[in-house]
C-alpha cells in the first residue's frame, strides 16, 4: 500500500473516523491505472489518492460514502469509455 494511504488512514482512524478504501482489482483493455492501485475515502468525502480520473473517481467516492453509510463492502465494476471527439 501507498505510503500516503497509510498517512492519510492513521489520523482518521486515532479520531475514531471510518474511511473507505477503493482498489482495482481487476481491468480489462486500457485503463488509466493498474490493479492494485487504491485510494482512500474518508467519512468527510475527502480524497487521497486516485484510481482514474474526472467521472470514475467522483463514483468511487459517492459509492464509498453510500457503502459506509449502509455498513456494507462491495465489489463494483466501472467503465471507462473512450471519448469520442
């Protein structure tokens, strides 16, 4: 994991805050980011880290908050469709 996951995660966890933590697994064809990648979403919707861009980080971080908010996990799959213009 990313050092600055990990700096992002201890303070949040030392206040009793719960954060998400959303990671590719799996990608087909071209993606911005690889497997592995993660980034961390805190109760505040605060952002560390990337697994993409734009549209496919504002999903993660809206899933993220629903999920905790459901005190649930998931696994989700996104798209990533390649602009037409």
């Amino acid at each position: 994991m990313d050092a600055q996951l990990l700096v992002a995660i201890e303070p949040e966890l030392h206040a009793g805050n719960p954060c998400m933590l959303a990671t590719i697994i799996d990608r087909t064809c071209s993606a911005p980011r690889g497997v592995g990648t993660s980034m961390v979403v805190s109760l505040a919707g605060v952002q560390t880290g990337t697994v993409g861009g734009g549209f496919l980080v504002h999903g993660v971080r809206l899933d993220a908050l629903a999920l905790w908010q459901d005190n649930a996990c998931a696994i989700r799959d996104y798209e990533i469709l390649a602009d037409d213009k």
